[in-house]
C-alpha cells in the first residue's frame, strides 16, 4: 500500500511499500527515505506543494482522508477549491489493523 500519511507546513510524509514508486519518490528534489518505507518530501512553497501533490496523486497514491487535523484529502480538496489541484484523488482511512477502507473524492 502506498499512501500520504500527513501534510506538514514544509513537508510531505509518505509510506511507500512499491519500489518502482520509491525510485520516483527518491527522485524529486530534497526527497529523504527515512527507512525502508518511509519518504520525506520537504516543499519551500506552495507551488512545489501543488506539483508533489499532482505527481503523487499521478503515481496512484492514497490520500489519508481521516484522523486529527487537516488530513492529506482535506489538504487536496482545499488546494482543488482554490483551482490550484484539479480531478479526483483515492482516499484511504482504516478501520482497524490491517483493514484499509478506500474511497475516491
């Protein structure tokens, strides 16, 4: 499973099980892998927000879409209602371990 954990003020947290998307993941500029699946992607602006978020979304990433705070969807829905994002995105939130619930906004 491939998802965007948290939306930061400066970075993305990113939990990436493929390793053809690791490879892509550890590409964009100032990208981190902090462990075997876990990627840090800082942004200096919104701008470079919009273009991961747009490249993520490509890649077929889920968008965490529940829990404490502005989740990874609320983010995208906002920045989509700004005319900044643009289609649909896969959402993911979990009902217990191991038990992913996906949706679409």
């Amino acid at each position: 499973m491939d998802y965007i954990e948290i939306v930061l003020a400066d970075r993305i947290a990113v939990f990436c099980e493929s390793r053809a998307l690791a490879t892509q993941l550890t590409a964009l500029v100032g990208a981190s892998k902090l462990d075997e699946t876990h990627f840090l992607l800082p942004y200096p602006d919104e701008a470079t927000l919009v273009e991961y978020l747009t490249k993520l979304n490509a890649w077929g990433f889920a968008f965490v879409a529940a829990g404490p705070g502005w989740t990874p969807a609320d983010i995208f829905q906002a920045l989509r209602a700004k005319g900044l994002l643009h289609g649909t995105i896969k959402t993911v939130h979990w009902l217990g371990p191991d038990r992913p619930v996906y949706g679409e906004i």
